[in-house]
C-alpha cells in the first residue's frame, strides 16, 4: 500500500510512546528481549511482576484489538526448520548481544549510545546478507 | 502504579508494532532484502519511534521515575566481542524469520503455529544464552 510508510511512522510513534512511559514511569529501558529473556533465565529477580505484566499488554492487547478489527496476517513461514533455527538464533543473539530492536535500536539509538548503534549496524548487516545468502542464493525463504 | 504502567507500555508497545506493519514478516524482510522489491517502512517506524523516545532520554534529566527509583545507568562505553558476535546471530534469525521478539510477543494470538514454533525456540535460545555467553567471555548477562 502507498501509505504504509504513513502507518509505520504513527505506528513507531506508538512504539516510542510506550519506551517514554517504561522509561519516564518506571525507570526502564523497554527492550523486548531483556524483558522476556530475565524472565526466562531467572535474572529478572524483583522485576518479574511488572515484566509478566508488560508481557500481558503486549500480547493480550493487541489480541483483542486486532480480532475486533477483523484479525491480521504476519505470512511467516511454514517451513518448521527455519523457524526453528530463526528462533534459536534470535533468543540466543538478543541475549548474548543484550539487547533487539527495541532495547539497542529504539531505546539505545534515542540516547545515541554507542553500543546500541553498533549492534544495529551488526544485526542489520547480518539480516542484509542473510536474505542474499537464503533468498536469492539458496532460495529457502 | 508500577505494574499498571508496565501493562500500559507494553499495551501501546504491541499496538504499535501491529499498526505499523512490524508484525507482518514480508514487510520486515522486504526492508531487509535490499537485492529485492525493497519495502522502506521500518526505516519510518525507527524514526518514528527514535523522535519520542529521545525527547524521553532528555526529560529525564534532573528527574526521578514517577514510580520511585533512579534511572537506568548511562551506557557502557565497552563494546566487546559479545555485542557483535549476539547482534549477527540475531541479525541472521531476524532475517530468517522476519521475526524479532516484540512482534513475536504482539502476534503470537494471530500467528497461528508459525509464531508458536519460533516463539518456543526463541525460549529456547533464551535460556541456553546465559551457558554460551559465560564460555565466551566467563562473564554472567547482566539484565
């Protein structure tokens, strides 16, 4: 569509909306994987109910709003296999990175951190040539 | 108050990534295929989303949060091999997919079986992280 650019900067207003109220309200960086991720392995310690809670907006939300408004698409993939090593991939990198698209991009980016600009770079990079190498070379996505 | 604002951010967090198309994989991996029919929508949802969240960074200045407590350290200078060698597997799984882990959260009531399994894996790597990073760098994840 001609105004997707339109959705995706009111969207991403949402998006940096909501990373103002974690920081502003809570004092914390909204990043996607370090939420889920310390709930996963343990190290979300005292923050484990206000994650859980941030976790339930995010998906039970959404939800709601998507299926009154007559349900979305996200024409993932099928092929098990590679969603299966995409997921593995994106767990382990995000926490060994400490941080996605939200807590390095969004967040770290906004701050002009360094560490933030650099990982975008990196993950970017590596999605560039993982379409190369699996989409046009290969042909498996 | 604390657990109303996380449920709140999150809330908004998810609508925005449905409304913007970040939770559609094709219009993520078609940002990302730059060799294809590239699709430049992620490049105004991070803008649209950096411009809010840095007015945010300023207004922290000389501030407490609302809810008490102090806020979040500046960032560490050191970047270290970790940062790279996690940003490039993310970056290859992201690329996969289509798939980060906000939009994986947000779509995960629509994404039918897709969405299950990469969530599930998602876990998964999650939880093996913390053993994979200690032997890279003997140090525990910090957040």
């Amino acid at each position: 569509m001609e105004q997707d650019w339109l959705w995706g900067l009111a969207g991403g207003g949402l998006i940096g909306l909501a990373g103002a109220i974690y920081l502003l309200g809570n004092g914390r960086i909204m990043g996607a994987s370090g939420i889920i991720g310390g709930i996963v392995d343990g190290t979300a310690g005292s923050q484990m109910r206000e994650r859980l809670l941030f976790l339930v907006g995010l998906f039970g939300v959404p939800a709601i709003v998507v299926y009154l408004a007559g349900g979305s698409q996200t024409n993932a993939t099928t092929n098990l296999a590679v969603l299966v090593a995409a997921g593995l991939l994106v767990g382990l990198g995000t926490r060994i990175a400490n941080g996605c698209t939200s807590g390095h991009g969004v967040c770290g980016i906004s701050r002009l951190s360094l560490r933030g600009i650099v990982a975008t770079v990196f993950y970017i990079g590596a999605g560039g040539i993982t379409m190369v190498l699996f989409r046009h070379v290969l042909g498996v996505i | 108050m604390r657990d109303l604002l996380a449920a709140l951010s999150g809330a908004i967090f998810g609508i925005g990534l449905w409304l913007s198309g970040m939770t559609d994989t094709t219009k993520v991996q078609g940002w990302l295929d730059i060799f294809g029919d590239w699709d430049p929508t992620l490049a105004f949802v991070m803008g649209g989303a950096i411009v809010p969240m840095a007015i945010a960074w300023q207004l922290t200045r000389g501030r407490a949060p609302l809810v008490g407590g102090s806020f979040p350290a500046p960032p560490e200078a050191r970047l270290g091999r970790n940062l790279v060698i996690g940003s490039v597997l993310f970056g290859m799984g992201w690329g996969l997919a289509g798939l980060c882990p906000g939009p994986a959260v947000a779509s995960l009531s629509w994404g039918g079986l897709p969405g299950i399994v990469f969530m599930l894996a998602m876990i998964a790597g999650m939880w093996a992280a913390p053993r994979l990073r200690q032997r890279l760098d003997g140090q525990p994840v910090s957040i």
